[in-house]
C-alpha cells in the first residue's frame, strides 16, 4: 500500500496529541539534532576565523548580538507560528491552519523588509555603539554581507517553526543539517583559498542559508502537511495578533541575549579588552552548542502544548512540563561532565594559530565555569516554554528580562568591577543569574498551571 504524503505528515499530527511524554520525546530528539548541527553555523565561523587572529574572532563577536536580534526576530515569528499553527491542528481545523501559515509568511515579508533596510543603513552606528572599536572596520566587512542574506535567515527560521507545528522535525533536521554541512566546507574555501577572509565567512554562510530556503520551499510545494495556496488566503486581523502575540514577545527575548551579548561585551572591554572579547565570543560558541539540547526541548514543548492547549487537555501541560525538564537535566549533566573533562581539547580548536595561542589557557577556564550555567537551563526554558505554547508571550518575555537582562549583567557586573574578579567574574555572574532567574521561572510557570487546572477543572 502506497501511503500518501498527507498520511505521512498527519503522523506528526498524531505524535502532537498522542501521550504528552512520547510527544515531547519524539519532537525533541530529531529537533536536538537539527538545532546542533545548525548551531554549527556559529562555530565553524568561530572555528575557522580564529586561525586569521584575536582581532577577527573579536569582530565576528561584535556582529553577534545584531545577528542576534535578526535569528530572534525570525526564530520568534517561528514560535508564533508554531504555537498558532499546532492549536488550529489541535482544535482539527485544518483550514484555519494552512492559513495561518500564509499569515506567517506575509509578516516573514514584512520582517525581512524593515530589517534589511535598517541594518544596511545603520550598520555601522550600532557596531560602534556596542563598543567594536579598532576592529569596527573587520566588523562591518562580515556584517554587511551576511545581513544581506537577511531574507533567507528570516525565511529559514519561520519554515522551521511552520513544519514544528506539523510534528514534522524530520524534514528541519534533514534542512539543517544539509546547511550547516554545506557552511562547513565552503567556509575555508572562501576564508582561505580565496583569502577572502571575514568575508569568506559571511559569503559561505549566506549561500548555506540560500540553499537551505530552496530545499525548504521544494518541500512546501510537494511535501507537507500545511499548503500553501495563495487563493485560499483570507486575511484575518485576528490571526496576525495571534501570531504576533506569541512572536513579537519571543523576537523580543532574543533582542534581550542580543543586549546581554552587548553588555557582556561591553563589561568585558572594562575590565579585559579585545582579548576578553575574543575568549568570550570562542567559548561562548561552545556555549551555544551545550544549549542546543534544552532549546531543543524548549521548542518541541511550545508544539506539544500548543495541540494540548487547543484541544483543552489542560492536565497535559503539567506532565509535559515535568517531562521536559527531567529530559533536560539528564542531557545537560552528561554533556556538562563531558566538557568540564574536554575543555583543554576543546580549546584548542580556538587556538591552534601562533596568533591565537595565547588565549587557550583562558578559554579552557571559561569553558569549565560555564559547565554550572547549562544545569539550570533546561528548568527555565521548558517554564517558559509552556506560557509560549498557550499564547502567553508576555509572559515569557518578562521572564527572560529578569533572567538574562537583568540577574545576569547585574551578577556579571558586581563581581567582574565591584567585587574586582575581572573576566571570571564576568563568567560567574552569567552562571548565578541564571540560576536565580530559572527558579523564579519555574515558580511562575507552576502557579499558572496550577490556577488553569482547576479553573477548568468544573468545565
């Protein structure tokens, strides 16, 4: 028997709201996968601009919080269409779901407009706002050429959140992973061979992404469980603020570690100059990777409690929520012990060149420090996580300021200047904030659960 590409998606549709653990389980493996070899677009820049020296790597640093907003703004959109997409699938309306994905598209269009026109124009203001310095000039070499790939990060993000909504993480792991493999082998062709240098690298990843976008768009016309048909587009005022009401809020929690980036970095140039710069943006990578397995669950968990909240299984989130922090910790410990152990070997691959030597030793601290900071992740996330699923943006939005923006540099800062621990202090600063920002996280997260369940408990 030939089973149709429909079948094969509404598969994804009955993972969504089949058993809420298997669910979560069954998203977040394959998204786990995706989001770290996608993560390798980051590192394999790091990796590969290192060998150029302090002052490279640091300039690729000072883009990274602009980047930031850009993959937040796009990423959120993502979630907004996620968490509007699985309630329609939920609620099994179907149409209402395919048009809402035309919705998502029409603000991608939008989004990729005004920030396109904003960072060409005003690229090098912001740059020199957060402090970039003697390297503004590598800066905006990188930057200008990767933010004119604007339309395919935005593209790429909200596709990704659109087929999460379908359960569909096969085909985001398959688009990912083609990426960042893609990225990996043109990055020292264009850095080096062509000794284009940071240019190389913003070239090889614009043309990653171009080509993900393609791929992406060939399985929207062929192979997906949400159509896109352009006259089956009915504009819904209604539909834009759902969307908007799960991803301005998400786009903008971004734009809050886009600010804790700057503001880490700023710190930094206080109390350890470029050098600092550079340990942090090469560890932070690693960071970054680490991070990938809670993120993972975090947005499978928007998914899964997107279809649950539409279709009123209200018990569900607290099983779902449970589930996704106990999964979490279980990764996080193995993958902490792991790094604390390779730290030395891990360094190295930021530090290989005669002109990036200096700092290995600095980075393998950074690198253990950090091991405390991906512990608690997983508790914050998935709490955030569930006010994302139902709509709750705000929500989550306030809880990131407090935990990043506002425990985080405020640690960061009292003992990197104050106290007078310099850079570690800085390392242990992003650590307690975040700590004391995942338990109120955790704290709010179950009170609204609480108080839902037993509002509808009579219903």
């Amino acid at each position: 028997m030939v089973t149709t590409s429909e079948e094969k998606e509404t598969k994804g549709v009955f993972t969504l709201l089949g058993e809420p653990k298997k669910a979560v389980l069954k998203l977040s493996i394959p998204m786990i996968i995706a989001m770290t070899v996608n993560s390798l677009y980051a590192l394999i820049d790091a990796v590969w601009v290192a060998g150029l020296g302090e002052a490279a790597l640091a300039s690729i640093g000072f883009v990274n919080p602009i980047f930031l907003v850009v993959m937040g703004f796009s990423n959120g959109l993502g979630a907004g269409a996620t968490a509007i997409i699985s309630r329609y699938i939920g609620a099994k309306d179907k149409k209402q779901a395919d048009n809402a994905a035309l919705h998502v598209m029409l603000l991608t269009g939008i989004l990729t407009i005004i920030f396109t026109v904003i960072l060409l124009l005003f690229l090098r203001p912001m740059l020199e706002l957060i402090g970039a310095g003697s390297t503004i000039e590598l800066s905006l070499e990188y930057g200008k050429i990767l933010f004119l790939g604007t339309i395919f990060i935005v593209f790429s993000s909200t596709a990704y959140g659109i087929l999460r909504a379908e359960g569909n993480v096969v085909k985001t792991t398959y688009a990912m992973g083609f990426g960042a493999v893609l990225n990996m082998v043109l990055d020292p062709i264009f850095i080096y061979t062509l000794k284009m240098g940071v240019s190389g690298a913003a070239i090889a990843t614009v043309i990653s992404l171009f080509s993900v976008s393609l791929l992406l768009l060939y399985w929207f016309k062929k192979d997906t469980y949400i159509k896109f048909s352009i006259k089956d587009f009915v504009y819904n005022n209604t539909l834009v603020k759902q969307i908007l009401g799960v991803g301005l809020p998400a786009g903008m929690e971004f734009l809050i570690i886009a600010t804790l980036s700057a503001s880490i970095n700023i710190i930094l140039i206080m109390v350890a100059g470029v050098d600092g710069v550079a340990v942090y943006t090469a560890g932070w990578r690693v960071v970054m990777m680490a991070m990938v397995p809670s993120i993972a669950i975090a947005v499978s968990i928007v998914a899964v409690v997107g279809a649950n909240f539409g279709g009123k299984k209200y018990e569900n989130l607290k099983i779902i929520h449970n589930y996704g922090i106990k999964l979490g910790l279980i990764i996080v410990v193995i993958m902490s012990i792991a790094i604390f152990l390779l730290a030395p070997y891990i360094s190295y691959i930021f530090a290989y060149s005669p002109e990036s030597a200096g700092f290995r030793e600095t980075i393998t601290v950074f690198l253990r420090v950090t091991c405390l900071f991906y512990i608690f992740l997983p508790i914050g996330m998935s709490s955030s996580s569930i006010f994302q699923g139902v709509g709750r943006g705000l929500d989550s939005l306030f809880l990131t300021l407090i935990r990043l923006l506002i425990l985080e540099v405020l640690f960061a800062y009292v003992l990197a200047i104050p106290l007078g621990l310099g850079q570690y202090g800085v390392w242990w600063g992003i650590v307690l904030g975040n700590l004391v920002g995942s338990g109120i996280a955790y704290g709010w997260s179950k009170r609204y659960m609480n108080r839902l369940v037993d509002k509808n408990k009579d219903l």
